[in-house]
C-alpha cells in the first residue's frame, strides 16, 4: 500500500497547471504549481490513510523530484518529466521497497491526464484531475491476480 501511495502522489505531479519552472532549459516541465508540500488522503476498500507529496524542481528544471512521506517516514522518490515534441509524459517511481514503475501518458494536457504503466507491466493506469488550483485528484486501477485493485486521492496544498 505505501508503493501505490507513493506512486499516486507521483502522478499528480505530472499534470500541474502551471507555468514553467527554472527558465534556461527547453522542455521544461510544467510544474510551478505543484512545488511544496501537499497533504494527501488515500482511500482503497474502505481504508483511508494519510500521505505529504513534496515536488521540486531537479536537473535544470527538465524533470520534477518528488519524495512522498507518510508519518514521518519516507515511502519513496518519483522523478516526471514532459517532452513538448512528443507530448509525452514520463513518470518514473522508485519505492523504499526496492521496486520501480514506469508510466506513460500521451497528450498536452496539464488538468486531466490519463497514465499507463509500462514496466513493470501494463497492469495499471492513473487518471489525474485538476479540479481546483489547490486540489488534484487521482484514480488508481490496477490488474493483478485476476482482480482489479482501485484507489483514489484526494490532495490539497499544505
């Protein structure tokens, strides 16, 4: 559960509706208004558990860093970035649990993006609303086992 928060939270930063950060690269991601700290409910069967999604810029603004914390303890790191030429959106998370996941998304939109994993497996995808400036919101699927595994967050600017 502390990898699927970890990786929520990561895919809200990949659809900010900002303008760009650090100026000086090309194809900086949008991001500006995910920068700080967010405060995050994660609910999936019945259970709600509270998260914080910190967002920073990283390599010269191309990519944001985000680290994800629940009760103080580190979960995990998420790097995101968006090629304009493509527009593509690439999501990479790394867990304290020693696993890694890839997401893609197509399209330029920074208020509603629709992810697919595409390492480990193609089991899950993520769909990012922006339905608020200070409030985004995520919807996890996800096939394993033959059984599908759903969750949502809801999280708003600390």
């Amino acid at each position: 559960m502390q990898n699927l928060r970890l990786l929520i939270a990561m895919l809200t930063l990949l659809a900010s509706v900002a303008t760009p950060g650090p100026a000086a690269a090309t194809n900086v991601v949008p991001g500006r208004a995910l920068l700080g700290t967010w405060h995050c409910t994660y609910m999936a069967g019945g259970h709600a558990t509270t998260y914080s999604a910190t967002f920073a810029y990283a390599m010269g603004g191309i990519w944001m860093h985000e680290t994800d914390s629940a009760h103080g303890a580190p979960q995990g790191e998420a790097l995101y970035t968006y090629d304009s030429k493509s527009k593509t959106w690439t999501a990479v998370f790394v867990g304290s649990d020693r696993t890694a996941t890839v997401f893609r998304a197509v399209g330029p939109s920074t208020t509603h993006i629709v992810y697919h994993s595409v390492y480990p497996d193609r089991s899950m995808s993520e769909t990012f609303d922006w339905p608020a400036p200070r409030k985004y919101t995520l919807h996890f699927t996800q096939v394993a086992g033959g059984k599908t595994i759903r969750s949502n967050d809801i999280c708003t600017e600390t």
